[in-house]
C-alpha cells in the first residue's frame, strides 16, 4: 500500500470517528456558555474567510473587480431578504454586466 492511499484510509476512518463522536456525545459533555460563543464565532470566521478567498482569487491571483461587485450586490441582497434565486441571479447578473463592459 502506498503512502497516499494509506493517507487516505486515515483521513476516512478519521472522519468518520470525527462525525461519530457528535451523536455519541450528545447530551453527555457539557460545553461552557464562553466556549460555545468562541465557537459559533470560529465558525463564522471560517466561512467569511472561505468566502472572500472564493470571491477575491482565482489562480493564486486577484480575480478582478467584477466578481467581488458581485458577491457584494448578492450580500446586499441577502441582507434585505430577497428571495435566494433572487439573490443568485442579481450576483450573476452584476458580474456578467460587468465584465461585459471590459471591467474584469
């Protein structure tokens, strides 16, 4: 067996002991108030953080200013309460119009 399918396999069997945990604990470890906020805000900072990596590169470099324009009109959107196919729409809708007009 070579070394990246073994990696492999231990990933797997890692996840799978990862997401097994949850259920088996549930109601059995309880959490302090203060870490269950740093944790709700750890997850935030990881999908902010995901999300402007996704909105700002592509490549390793800057993807332009239409697709963050874009993902600020889709944000704006969702902030106001649009519906989602609403929100998807605009955002494709901004970029393309953008980069249509030579923005990028």
């Amino acid at each position: 067996m070579n070394a990246t399918v073994a990696m492999i396999l231990a990933m797997a069997v890692g996840t799978y002991a990862f997401r097994l945990v949850g259920p088996a604990l549930h109601g059995r470890v309880e959490l302090p108030e203060r870490l269950q906020e740093l944790l709700s805000a750890g997850a935030i900072v990881l999908l902010v953080a995901l999300l402007a990596t996704g909105a700002l590169t592509e490549g390793g470099g800057f993807a332009g200013w239409a697709r963050p324009v874009g993902v600020l009109v889709a944000a704006v959107l969702a902030w106001r309460r649009a519906p989602f196919v609403v929100v998807v729409l605009g955002a494709a809708a901004t970029t393309a119009v953008l980069r249509a007009a030579g923005v990028g």
